[in-house]
C-alpha cells in the first residue's frame, strides 16, 4: 500500500520547524569545556555532613564538604563549609572558628581521639594541644590529674607519645593539623588541608595493607576530622571579648570531641604493588617526572613484566648513570637537558615522555582570605633570589650595608604593589621565596628566564631599579646576569644575627637558617601547602640541648611562596603566579599554556632529538619555565633491558599521555605529548630496541628542527644561545617591554596592553579536537542538515505553486 503524499501545508509546516530547529540548535550555548578536575573525577567522591546542637553551642547548621575522599594520596583535599558562626575579627582566632585533623582508625565508626595527628602546632590563640588540665572539662573521665593530655597511638603499635611535647611521630615542622580554620561573615569558609599516606606518615599508616599476608590487598582508610569550636569552654564558660579571650580546651577534650565531623578517607595503595620477583631496573630522573611515573608504575609493572624503580635525583646525575650503563648495570635516566656522550661513546636515545614546568607557587593569608591572583615579573623574582630585600637578610642592627635603602619586604616593594594593586596588607611579615638545594637542569631555565628579560638582567647586574633598589652587593659578583648555565640558587650573603628570645652569647643564625632550602620542589609545595618556610630563628631555652627552633606562624598569618614542580602545585592545591614571558604576557602554567611554549621551542644546536627550554621564545600564551623531560638511553646494553625500557617509553608516550588520576594516566600538572612527539618517542624506542641510535629528526629551518604544531606567528626569532647578552632571541632583546618584536600596545614595564583584556589559552592544534570542539562540529552538522531539509521542504510547496500559476497563465 503506497503513503498518501504529505499536503503542501503539512510539508510548509515541518520545514519551519526544521528551520527554527535548526536556529534553536545554533543559538544554543555549548556547554562549558569540562574542566580536569571534573574530567577526572575528582569531585565524583564529595561528601557534606552537617554538624549537631551541642552542650553549650549549637553547631546544627554547619555543613562541611570534603571534596574528595577516594583515590587519595598525599595531596591537598579541598574542604568548604557554610552555615558557620563567623569568625570576629581580632589579632588572632580566639573563638568560631574549626579545627582539622587527619586521624587513622580500622573500625567502621570513626577513629578515637588518641588516633588523631593533632597538638604539635602552636597553641596560642587556638585551643590546647592535647591538654586536658587547663580548663576542666566535667565530662572528662579517662583523662584526669595534674598535667592530664591526651595521648597519641600510631597505626604502626608502636608506643603512645609520654607527653604534651612527645613529638617522636609528628611535630611543628611536618604535622598536617589546622589549628584553627576562619569563617568569613557570610557564614562560609575554605581551605585546602594536606593529607598525608603511609609512605609520607607511618604513624598514620593510609594506605598501607591491613590484609593478611596472601589475602586481597586491603589499603587502609583513614578519617578527616572537624572539631567547630564556639565561643564556649568545655565547663560552660563563655568567651565574651574575641579581642583578648582565647579559648584554651582542646578539641580532644571529651565535650569538645562529641562535636565531631567525621569523613571516611580512602587512600591508593602505599605497599609494593608489582609482582614478586620480576626483574628490577633502575630509572634515575628528574624531578619534573616524578608524578607521572609514580602514576605510571602499576601499569608498567603489570603490562610490561619489569619493575621500573624511579630514583628522583639531579638531572647531572642521571645523565653519568646514562653513560656509565652496561650489560651489567643497565640504566635508563629522565632529564631535562640532554646526554651528551664522549665522541667514542655508545649511542644514546633521546625519548620526549612528558611536558610540564616549574611553578611559583604561594600560600597567603589576608584580612578577608587566602590571596589568589599575584603577578610577577622576572625581575621581582630575581630580587627575591638575590635576597636583596632588607628583611631577607638576618635581622642585624644597623641595616647591612648590602641592603640599606631597599625595601623591607617584596610587599612593601613599588613595583609590586604597582603590579599587583589590590594585595592586601598582611597582618605578618612575608617569608622569603623558598628554593630547592639540589642542582638541576630546571634551575637553569629559571635563571634563563631572568636573564632573558632586560630589567632582570640590569639589576643582576649592578643597575638600581626606577626607585632606587638594588640588587644585593654579595650577589653582584656571581655573573648571575650573563652564566647561561646556572644550576644552583646560591645563598651567598655572610650575615648573621642574634636569635629571639634568651639566646647565650655568641649565639647567631644565619642566612639559611632564615631562610632553608627546600630538600627538592616537591618539599617545597609541601612546606608552602603548610605555610611553614621551617626557618630557625628563635632560641629554644626548654630544647635538649638548647638550640634554634622554628617559629610558626599563627593561624591566618601565613605568607611563603616556593619555586615548586606544576604538577606538586597542582597535587596540593596551591596557588600559582602569573609570570610575565617574552612579549609582556603575564602566563599560567597550564596545560595549554605548556603546549604554546613547547610549540616555540627549537632543538639543541648538536642534538636535533631535544628540545631545548628557552624562556626567550615563550611568548604569547606560551609559559616561559616549561620544559620537556626525555627518557634517555644507551645503546649499550644488553638486549633485554634495551627492551623493557622500550616498554616503558612506549607505555609512557602512549596510554601513559591520557589525562586523570587513575593508575596509568597522565596526572594533573603536565600537559600530553604533542602527536609529533609521540612519534619521536616511538622512533626512540625502536632504536633502543634495535640498538642503534639514530633516526634523528629531519632539520627544520636554520638547522633546527621544526617541532611542528607552532602558534601562528610563534617562534619567530633566532634560537637562544643562553648565554653572553642573557640568552635573549636573535629576534630582539628581552623582557622589561623593550623588545621591538613585541606588540606596540604593550604597556609600560612589559604589562599586558589595556586593551586585550583577559588573556585567553591558547590550544596546541597537534594535539586533536576537544570534547567542545567535537560537539560544536557536530553540532554545526546538524545545523547545516535541518536548514537544508527545511529549505528542501519550504521549495517543494512554492515550486508546485509557481508551476501551478504557470499552467493557468494564458
């Protein structure tokens, strides 16, 4: 039986619709790109809990999020919470305010509070510590008497601490506890608390295997306590003068315990997950590495039949284990720069295996909150590393001539305050930029970014700045200007000073004891995550024997800022700077902004198979301290473990390049390889494979390869010797706004031009279409189908009538 054919009227009607179909489908905002966090689950295991009406405050209207509680490692967790009593303003957190504290316990109902890491942190202001004695609490029972505290049990059944001052399992230094978190007037607060795993805190144990020895692997949970505190005492007292009443219970304190929020946390395995017995193989590498390939390791290890144990070390180093490799001590090594073989030496494969960079990271408190925007140019970070400021030199009397007439602190500097207007004004001082003491490959792109920029070179070099300020006369004489192959941050200023409080004669600190390395960048996020630079300045009388100890800020008074790893930036949630590049931009590092840098790169004159981190060239949306880390390999050893470090390369620059948190993916922090990078990866392990080392890529213009996928109008100068004149490009000079290639809009000291407005990211083209993008495509698809099908609908019924008119007309 045929279809009775659609009426003209009918057929007008359905094209309408597709048209407006079609015009609905177009007007239609995409939805929002999906952001890494969200991609990768990181908000799938929130949990809010409300708090409870208590004996004597009534806490029924807090709720408190834990943003993340499964696949946790040590890292920062968000934690928010509304409904709070706001915090009155006072020099300190004396009532309403929250307390946190990261506990063990295997039972399903919570931890006890002996389980608790919690009183090793400065108690002024904000509670007691452990102490039960000072305020009587009338439901304490099991811990009573003169100097009554509660005791910590470690998960590990050694001995509970013996005093207030125990600190054998955890101190004022390495302790993750929030002595007292502040709640803004409108009833909400937040903050990013540092967690820790077994492997960062044994006497906490998360993560660590609880099952019986052949059993299934059962990691250990762990708890997130939240004790509110009001403005009442354990016996019912009431603090009535914010100002000067600060409340002295503990949140231990049995009443104060019943107060209780509690998260179960559950942690990624800590223990060996590799099978037993498969051969080991040492990978020595940098830093910058370090997370991907502790993300990577369970996958390698069950795909490719070897453990692959990663020793993070100084690039130099696994440079000497990449040449020293044999038959009998095989080596695969991750650095940065690349390894350069004697001229009669074995062959070595270059393997690009992830794009990242360094971060300027920072924790600081305001008035109304932690800060969350800071600029910085490269020569207020070469001031910073310089120790030019007064007050980052020991606190001697007169000023040290060295320093005299500079500014107290980077805050109280004219050209940050003109580059940051709304910073607050800190209730404390500012502590010094944090620097790891290891030599690297990435402190030399550090120092090429200052030298690079022609403000940051003048002032290294001797030249005051326009107010005045110059660089610290002990550092003048370093060639720190115009050595394009720094690796170290040296701490050269003699000073020293006495120490606070009753110090002996003759007792002094120095430059390092005000200002510490870090041990490496991750050390630094976790110093920066605590708000704790660790200096020793303060004479500790009550020590055995008396020496100097740390003096920790208060709670909502911290201000450190570290040179840290993107990806530890990105693990503990810590704040990043925007760094001023090239051309004036003021960049983040992201993946995106890793993507613009590597896209400007060029390759080292006599190694075409590495790129080479050049500040000079990051302009645009590119990062200048990105870098490229290569797994490097000699040819010279035996056929097996060329193979399995083939593997490894394979795995790394394949499945290992897709972005999340699960085992096996690309974490937070580092960018995905470029698809021409990939390429080169796969060829390296071929080479490897085969024992060769060759296939170097094809030269790009002026004899440097091309790396493909450039920025239009990218990488347009000459490759940077780094070295005479700062390493600046062939193209013009460096930063500081006086580079005759940059935009004639920039504005003054290399700021961005008024008129762009917000900087947008800009996409690395080799690296494929985006979700967003593939909807818009499909999207515009459809779009072109319904407007043809309408259009087709609309024809049929109008040429119908106009043939009709025709067969009438006369």
């Amino acid at each position: 039986m045929t279809a009775a054919p659609t009426p003209p009227r009918s057929r007008v009607l359905v094209a309408v619709g597709a048209l407006l179909a079609a015009l609905v489908l177009a007007l239609l905002p995409l939805p929002p790109a999906t952001t890494a966090a969200a991609a990768e689950g990181a908000e799938d295991s929130a949990v809010t809990r409300t708090g409870k009406k208590g004996k004597y405050d009534d806490f029924s209207d807090l709720r408190v999020t834990v943003h993340q509680t499964r696949g946790l490692r040590s890292q920062g967790v968000r934690v928010s919470w509304e409904g709070g009593a706001p915090t009155k303003p006072s020099v300190k957190f004396n009532v309403d305010y929250l307390q946190i504290m990261q506990c063990w316990g295997d039972g399903a109902a919570g931890p006890d509070r002996e389980q608790c890491a919690f009183g090793a942190g400065t108690s002024e202001g904000a509670g007691a510590g452990r102490s039960v004695e000072a305020v009587k609490d009338p439901e304490e029972k099991e811990y009573t008497g003169q100097n009554a505290f509660v005791p910590f049990r470690p998960a590990d059944g050694q001995p509970a601490t013996t005093s207030l001052y125990d600190f054998t399992y955890f101190g004022p230094l390495d302790t993750n506890e929030q002595k007292a978190v502040r709640t803004f007037d409108n009833g909400t607060g937040e903050v990013e608390f540092e967690l820790q795993d077994g492997n960062q805190a044994n006497h906490l144990g998360c993560g660590e295997n609880t099952a019986p020895a052949g059993g299934t692997p059962d990691p250990r949970h762990c708890w997130l306590v939240v004790v509110p505190r009001g403005t009442h005492e354990a016996d019912g007292s009431e603090k009535t003068n914010p100002q000067s009443d600060a409340l002295q219970t503990s949140p231990l304190s049995t009443t104060n315990w019943a107060q209780r929020i509690v998260f179960r946390l559950d942690f990624l395995p800590v223990d060996q997950f590799c099978p037993e017995g498969q051969p080991e193989r040492a990978v020595p590498g940098s830093e910058l590495a370090d997370d991907a390939v502790a993300s990577w390791g369970p996958k390698l290890c069950s795909s490719t039949g070897s453990t692959f144990v990663y020793n993070r070390a100084s690039e130099e180093s696994a440079r000497n284990e990449v040449m020293g490799a044999s038959r009998e001590t095989p080596a695969m090594g991750v650095t940065v720069d690349p390894v350069v073989q004697p001229g009669d030496g074995p062959g070595v494969v270059h393997a690009p295996v992830a794009v990242t960079g360094l971060a300027v990271a920072f924790f600081i408190e305001g008035p109304s909150g932690v800060v969350q925007e800071l600029r910085l140019t490269p020569r207020l970070v070469a001031k910073m590393l310089t120790h030019s400021y007064v007050r980052d030199v020991p606190l001697a009397v007169p000023t040290p001539e060295q320093v005299k007439g500079n500014p107290d602190f980077y805050t109280s500097d004219p050209e940050f305050r003109e580059l940051n207007p709304r910073f607050p004004e800190l209730v404390d001082e500012p502590r010094s930029l944090m620097v790891p003491l290891l030599n690297s490959d990435t402190t030399r792109v550090v120092w090429n970014w200052l030298q690079s920029d022609k403000e940051a070179r003048e002032f290294l070099a001797g030249e005051a700045d326009p107010w005045g300020m110059r660089v610290n006369s002990y550092f003048q004489d370093l060639s720190l200007a115009e050595n394009g192959s720094l690796t170290d941050f040296p701490k050269a200023d003699p000073t020293t000073a006495v120490p606070g409080g009753f110090a002996p004669e003759g007792a002094t600190y120095s430059i390092t004891d005000l200002d510490p390395y870090t041990a490496d960048l991750h050390d630094g996020a976790v110093k920066t995550r605590r708000g704790n630079n660790g200096r020793t300045i303060q004479w500790d009388v009550g020590a055995t024997p008396p020496r100097l100890t740390n003096d920790a800020p208060l709670p909502g008074r911290h201000a450190v800022m570290a040179i840290v790893d993107a990806a530890s930036a990105v693990r503990y949630g810590l704040q990043t700077a925007a760094l001023r590049n090239a051309d004036g931009t003021f960049v983040k590092p992201a993946a995106d902004t890793f993507q613009a840098a590597v896209s400007a790169m060029r390759t080292w004159p006599d190694h075409p198979d590495v790129l080479k981190a050049d500040p000079a060239r990051a302009k645009g949306q590119a990062y200048p301290l990105t870098a490229v880390a290569y797994a490097a390999a000699s040819v010279n050893q035996d056929a097996k473990d060329r193979e399995a470090y083939a593997d490894f390369i394979r795995f790394a620059a394949g499945p290992g390049q897709t972005p999340g948190l699960s085992a096996g993916q690309l974490p937070p922090g580092y960018a995905p390889l470029t698809a021409k990078l990939r390429a080169q990866a796969e060829t390296a392990a071929d080479d490897l494979e085969k024992g060769v080392a060759q296939g170097d890529p094809t030269p790009g213009p002026g004899g440097a390869e091309d790396p493909g996928g450039l920025v239009p109008g990218a990488g347009t100068g000459g490759t940077s010797s780094g070295t005479g004149a700062g390493g600046t490009s062939a193209g013009g000079a460096g930063g500081g706004g006086t580079d005759p290639s940059a935009p004639e809009s920039a504005a003054p000291n290399g700021s961005a031009p008024a008129s762009s407005g917000p900087q947008q990211n800009v996409a690395d083209a080799e690296q494929g279409f985006t979700p967003g993008d593939v909807l818009g495509i499909i999207r515009w698809v459809l779009l072109v189908v319904l407007f043809l099908g309408g259009a087709a609908g609309l024809a049929g019924p109008i040429m119908l009538r106009l043939a009709g008119r025709r067969t009438r007309t006369p």
